[in-house]
C-alpha cells in the first residue's frame, strides 16, 4: 500500500508496480485549499476511494466475525494508515481463527469447521487468506468426519 498527498497540482499519479505483482494499492489523500485568500492554507480531505476502501474493510472484517462465533480467536486487527489530520484508515485487517479441533467430540470440531468456512465466504468477496482459511478448515472438517467414520464402525457389532 502507497499513500499519495494529492495538493492539487498532478493530473495522474504514477503506479509503479511492487516487484511480483501486477498493481499496488494507493491510497490517495487530497489536500485541497480551503480558501482563494491564503496560498499556503489546506484542508485536509481524505479521497472518495481511501474512505471507500475503509469502508469496505471494515464491513468485510465484521462479516468474518458475525459468522465465526467462539471461532474467532481474537478481535478485528486493521492494518491502518493515518491520514495528516490524524484520521484512521484501514487498509487491510484479520482476524485470528481457532482451528484447534474440539477435544473428544468430532461432531463439534466438524461444526466448528463448517463454521469457519461459512466465516471465510461470509463478506461474499474473498481474499487469498479467507481461501486458506477455508482450506485449513475443510482439512479440520475431513479430519472430523474421518474420526466419526472410525468411531461408528468400530461401534458396529461384527
């Protein structure tokens, strides 16, 4: 993520592209003046994208967490940015997951699983993390049900 102070004076922004990736995230912050009197006066505004993105962050975070439940192994961590008037952006965030299985009960670590999968697809959008945390949680769901597998076989009379 590059943050840009736009003053108003550059039409385009060059975007260089971070070594291994096609783009990068730039989060442009617009200084414009608050009045024609005084050249050196700016005020300060955050860009339409920068508060967009924000936004997006936030609600796709606390989608993750209505769904996780007793999953989630800690709160929503942002990774933030601080505007020059001191406000607070965030970029990015994640939350820790208990993938622990449920200790003697195969049943609840298989709905603990299915649970963090409905979690990792809850924003309707997913991230590169919210895939492997699927993923991890599909391997805890297999896992699960292998074990309940082996537990009714063995509990059938021969």
């Amino acid at each position: 993520m590059r943050v840009v102070y736009d003053y108003g004076q550059q039409k385009h922004f060059p975007v260089p592209a971070s070594p291994g990736s096609r783009s990068e995230d730039v989060l442009v912050i617009k200084l414009t003046k608050s009045t024609p009197k005084t050249s050196a006066d700016y005020e300060v505004k955050i860009s339409d994208e920068a508060l967009a993105r924000n936004q997006e962050v936030r609600t796709h975070e606390q989608a993750h967490m209505a769904a996780l439940g007793s999953a989630a192994a800690s709160g929503i961590q942002y990774d933030t940015v601080t505007g020059p008037g001191g406000e607070t952006i965030a970029v990015g965030g994640k939350i820790a997951v208990d993938m622990s299985p449920v200790p003697g009960d195969p049943q609840a670590t298989l709905r603990k699983a299915q649970a963090i999968i409905a979690a990792a697809f809850a924003p309707g959008t997913s991230s590169g993390a919210d895939l492997r945390t699927a993923a991890q949680a599909r391997e805890l769901a297999r896992q699960a049900q292998q074990e309940i597998q082996e537990s009714s076989q063995s509990a059938k009379p021969l």
